[in-house]
C-alpha cells in the first residue's frame, strides 16, 4: 500500500525536478490546497445534520475570516475546527 501511493508522487517529482514551470502553471498549483479545503467544506455543509447547522456555519465562518485575513490554510482550518468543537460542547 505504502508504494501505491508514494510511486504517484515520485514519479512527477522525479521528472520535474530540474525543469521550470510556466508562472500560469505556478499559479494554477498554487489554487489546488484551496480548492481541495473548498470541496470538503460544501461537502460538510451538504451531509451535516440539522444538531451540527450551527457549529458548521460558525466554523466555515471563522475558516473564510482567517484565511481571508491571515492566508494560512492550517490556521484556518485549526481554527474552524476548534470552533465547531467549542459550540458543539456549549451549546
């Protein structure tokens, strides 16, 4: 299992490694963490149960506030968690 999902990412490595990329690529792989944190948070907001509306919300809130202002994706998603923890065990 371990070669199975470390070959995929050696091998472009492997390749890429002296080569250098095109400012348009470089800002295209630039887009894909957040648009992988975007996909995961709609699909929260589409399978979360009527109990977890509230600490959703709040916590996509807080995630799109930090990132906004600070653009540190595990500051925005640490900090989403927490929330969403914290109202959970409030409320």
């Amino acid at each position: 299992m371990a070669l199975v999902t470390y070959i995929p990412r050696l091998i472009p490595l492997m390749f890429l490694t002296n080569k250098s990329l095109s400012p348009k690529v470089k800002q295209f792989l630039q887009f894909i963490p957040l648009t992988s944190l975007s996909i995961l948070i709609v699909g929260g907001i589409l399978t979360s149960s009527k109990e977890m509306i509230l600490p959703t919300f709040a916590g996509i809130a807080l995630a799109g506030l930090i990132s906004y202002f600070k653009s540190n994706l595990v500051l925005s998603v640490f900090t989403a968690i927490l929330a969403s923890f914290l109202i959970i065990n409030i409320f």
